[in-house]
C-alpha cells in the first residue's frame, strides 16, 4: 500500500512540474525560429521583427544589424539567384565560398555608412538567401559568425537537434 501511494505522490508531483513549465512559458525551442518547414537557433543578441510563410526578419538592436532571410523557390537555381544579385549596380564584389560544409554564395554591398551582404546557398534541397542590413566594417566577423551560425543550425523542422 505504501508503494501505491509513492506511485501516487510521484504522478501528482510529475503533474505539477508539467503544468508548472507550461505556466511559465518554458520551451526548449524559445531559440530556434522557423521558416517554411525548416528551423535555425537564433543567434545571441537577435529577436525576430518580422515573420511570415517563407520571411523573416532577425534583428539585433546592440550592433543595430538587421538579418533578412527568406526561403527562395526552389525551381530556380541558387546560381541564378546569385547572378542577378551580382549584377545588381550597388554590387561592389561577389565570391562563392563555404560555411558548415555549404556552397555560399555571397555578393556585397557598400555605402558611405554602411554594408549589406546577400548570402545564396542550398540547403537540405530548398534555397535561402540571408541578407545582412547596415553592419559596419569593423562588424564583419561578428556578421560572419551570425550568418555562419544560421546556415549550420538550418535544418528541416521534424528532424530534430542534438545537443
């Protein structure tokens, strides 16, 4: 009988807890944003602004970087994406380079105050592009790191994350 009520106090007490997280609001994925079906960690110092189906918008008011990325068609080649960026007048230089094991690529953009960067790639068979808004030069790194952190926690929404 004293196990039956162990068993009891132990479900009651489950029970609690549960309902005690789900009060407070705690959720593992309180990190993570999602676009289409496809989830990424959000960066340190970035919210989410702005979101629908296939847009979002990450904004980080410390460095006052806004981050756009939208999930392209994927009936359209990222090289094409790419070469109509590239050719676009304020594009100042265009490279492919890779960040966590993906074809990247990257055309910039400079004004007398700032830059912007538009980053193409495939992922996971859909297309992105990230576009990095008013950053300063001595941000580069820090902007690097960011995009870099998005591309390799991209992943499909069921598949789930390894800690």
């Amino acid at each position: 009988m004293k196990k039956l009520y162990l068993v009891l106090i132990l479900l009651i007490l489950a029970l609690i807890l549960v309902n005690y997280y789900n009060e407070t609001g705690f959720d593992f994925n309180d990190n993570k944003a999602q676009i289409n079906e496809s989830e990424f960690n959000i960066p340190d110092n970035f919210v989410v602004e702005n979101q629908t189906g296939n847009y979002l918008e990450l904004y980080d008011s410390s460095k006052n970087i806004t981050i756009e990325m939208t999930h392209l068609n994927n009936n359209t080649s990222i090289e094409s994406y790419f070469q109509r960026a590239a050719n676009e007048t304020m594009t100042v230089n265009n490279e492919t380079t890779t960040m966590s094991n993906i074809d990247v690529y990257v055309t910039y953009r400079h004004t007398d105050f700032t830059n912007s960067t538009q980053a193409f790639f495939e992922k996971d068979g859909h297309n992105y592009r990230l576009w990095g808004l008013n950053y300063h030069n001595d941000d580069m790194d820090y902007f690097s790191q960011v995009f870099n952190e998005i591309i390799s926690s991209l992943r499909p929404v069921d598949q789930g994350y390894i800690a």
